[in-house]
C-alpha cells in the first residue's frame, strides 16, 4: 500500500458520506495503492454503520472501531499505527482540505522529509471563522505552545499532517495525549526524534459541525500542553 488516509469521525453520519466520496473519487484517478481508514471513535450516531455500507462497494475503504469514545487524539493514534501505506495521512471528518493538497506533501515526503503539515493563513482563518471564542481560544493556545512547549511552526492545529510510515510508527507509538492537543504532542515528539519537518500553506474550507468547544476542551487543551513538557522532563520519552 502506497498512501493511507485516516479520518478520525465522532457522531460524523451526516458529513462522512461527502468526504468519503471526496477521497474515494480522488484516489480513483491516481496511479498508486491508497486506502482511507475511518476510525470511529465511539459514535453514539450511525457512523460505523454509514462507513460499512459504503466500504461494501469500495475495496480502499476500511473501518476501524474503538469500543468507546477516547478523544480525536486516541482515533487519530489508533489509525495511524494501523495504517498499512507507506506514506500516512490523517485528515479531518468534513473534508475542509482538499485531496489535491496531497499531492505536493507526498512530493516532500519523497524528497526527504518525513514530516510534513498543513498550514492555514490566520487572515483567513479569522476572517471565515464566525465564533469570537473559538479564535480567542486558538490565540491562547499558540501562546501557551509557544512559551512552554514548542516555540517553532507557524500553525500546529491544522488537521493535515502527512508522515513516512517509519516515522509514523515511532511518533504515535510514543503518543500519550488523547485529547485536542495531541497534534502538539505529535510535533513535539517530530522533533525531539530529529524528523525532518515541511511546512505546506493549504487553503481550509470552513464547515459546521465541529466538536470543539473552548468552553468544555480549553482548560484541558492548556493542561495537556503542560503534561506534554511534564512527561519530557521526567523522560516518558525515552
């Protein structure tokens, strides 16, 4: 298998179809193996239900269930290190990136880096985002990365990160955190194992629905930031 997609869904019924659809139809005009894996993180909705009547008809579509609902961190985790390509990528449930942004992140991914990370323009991140809360709260984040945690990377939160199956294997195998910060952990780890990592602008399109809720995952997303840098100096990883 050449490329692997992993799309954590929780309760994603209603926007999984459209997705799906979009990963499918791209892959379909491609030269090389892919598979996309849905890991569905304890819906309480019809999302295995929807992933398995489609992967019915599609051969590169695969399900994977955890038992109970663990956090996008723990999906994303559990599909990565399941994954069977060579190059893995995790992307989110709406389809906000485009497919064809695949294909200059594989481009560095086969000249030599072994990371490489979506990056979104924060004018348009404000300008098409509608919920004050949520930008404040991303600013509070990336001040809080920034000063204690991981000084470097324009944008860490975008959900699409594409990785060599090596260093996939070594970063999630290392992963602790469950939660929204996980992608902070992800790149932290990158670059303590001394990956090579690749910054690739991407043009995000807004959807409704997201999980994310400053007021229930805000407090928890600075206090896993914190654990991240706890577990480091006490030498979790290794």
């Amino acid at each position: 298998m050449d490329v692997s997609v992993v799309i954590p869904a929780y309760n994603e019924a209603r926007r999984l179809p459209l997705t799906l659809d979009g990963w499918l139809a791209f892959f379909a005009r491609q030269s090389y193996a892919a598979e996309v894996l849905v890991v569905d993180d304890g819906s309480r909705d019809a999302t295995a239900a929807v992933v398995r009547a489609m992967a019915a008809a599609q051969p590169g579509l695969r399900l994977l269930q955890l038992g109970a609902n663990q956090g996008k961190g723990a999906a994303v985790r559990a599909g990565m290190l399941a994954a069977a390509g060579a190059r893995i990528f995790y992307a989110d449930a709406d389809l906000n990136v485009s497919p064809a942004h695949l294909v200059p992140f594989l481009a560095l991914l086969d000249g030599g880096y072994d990371v490489v990370i979506g990056t979104r323009s924060t004018r348009q991140y404000s300008a098409t985002e509608r919920s004050v809360g949520r930008v404040l709260a991303g600013l509070l984040v990336q001040v809080v990365r920034r000063s204690v945690l991981l000084p470097v990377f324009r944008d860490t939160q975008c959900g699409f990160k594409g990785f060599r199956r090596e260093a996939a294997r070594a970063i999630f195998g290392a992963c602790t955190i469950a939660g929204f910060a996980f992608d902070l952990e992800v790149l932290f780890l990158a670059r303590k194992l001394g990956y090579r990592v690749a910054e690739v602008p991407v043009r995000v399109e807004r959807r409704e629905g997201s999980t994310y809720s400053p007021g229930r995952h805000l407090l928890p997303f600075v206090r896993d930031i914190l654990r991240v840098r706890w577990h480091d100096l006490r030498g979790r990883y290794g």
